[in-house]
C-alpha cells in the first residue's frame, strides 16, 4: 500500500517535514481549545466566524464538527469525537499515521510513497465517506442553530427535556 524510497536527499523531502509540522500545530492547537459543548463551533475560539452553512441553512456543513471532534479526541473524550463529527476521529488518525510516516521518512532520507492503487482507494473511499457522511447529516439534521444544543440531540423535531 505504501512504502518509502530510499536515498533521497532531505531538501527533496521538505514536504514531508511540512506536513508533520502542519500535524503538530494542528494537535497543539486541538489540546488548547475547550471542545463545544455543542457539538460544533469549537472553531470560534480561535477569532472565525460560525460556519456559514448554520448562519443560512441552519443545516451543518460537511466539515461542521471537525475541530470539535479533534479537539475531544486529543483531550480523551472519544463519544463526544464521534458525536460531533462520525468521521472526524478517522480523519484524524490518517492524518497522524501520515504525519509520522512523514516525519520518519524525512529523518532517515527516505520518501514515503503513497503512489499505490490500495492507498488512492483508500483515500478515495475516505473522501467519499466524509462527503456522504456531510450530505446525509446536511439533509437530515434542522434547526441548526450558532447557539444550538448538541447535533446528536437535535433532529428538527424540537428539544426533549
């Protein structure tokens, strides 16, 4: 699936000490933020706007919840990484597995290819699955609002108390 190329110079592999870099911000910035309670909008904390897909739709885009999910996941709470983004917690271990892969890579000269069949399926089915997942959860949940209780609770069909 994948594998690495040896004898590569290290100026050839700066994107591979990027992308781990791009890893470590993302994950030290996951471990400084509260998750939402809400179950999306953990992203405010950092000064950007609500989603604008809950501002006019009232309906979650297909990346609603995914810093609420990181950021759960890396402070230890996995049900609320799961209930705030379903394929948030997969995205992230791909996204770990590939920073450190890079990061070897880069230590020891070697590239790490990814020029497979398996892995472009691989990833080609992980695309699809978020993108579905952000369709089905786009038309089924309503009444999303900036201030709206947990997505998991909130179905359209008025809050149980």
């Amino acid at each position: 699936m994948v594998h690495f190329e040896p004898d590569w110079p290290r100026r050839k592999l700066t994107g591979h000490l990027l992308w781990f870099l791009a890893w470590a911000f993302v994950t030290t910035v996951g471990l400084c933020l509260t998750p939402s309670a809400n179950g999306h909008g953990t992203h405010t904390q950092l000064g950007l706007p609500p989603c604008p897909s809950v501002i006019v739709f009232q309906r979650p885009c297909p990346g609603c919840g995914l810093t609420t999910s990181f950021t759960s996941l890396l402070h230890g709470d996995f049900s609320r990484a799961f209930a705030a983004h379903a394929v948030g917690p997969i995205l992230y271990a791909a996204f770990t597995l590939s920073a450190w892969a890079c990061l070897y890579g880069f230590l020891r000269g070697r590239r790490f290819n990814t020029d497979s069949r398996a892995f472009s399926f691989a990833l080609g089915t992980l695309v699809t699955v978020l993108v579905a997942f952000g369709l089905i959860r786009f038309f089924s949940v309503a009444n999303l609002s900036v201030f709206s209780p947990p997505m998991t609770q909130h179905h359209g069909r008025g809050n149980r108390s």
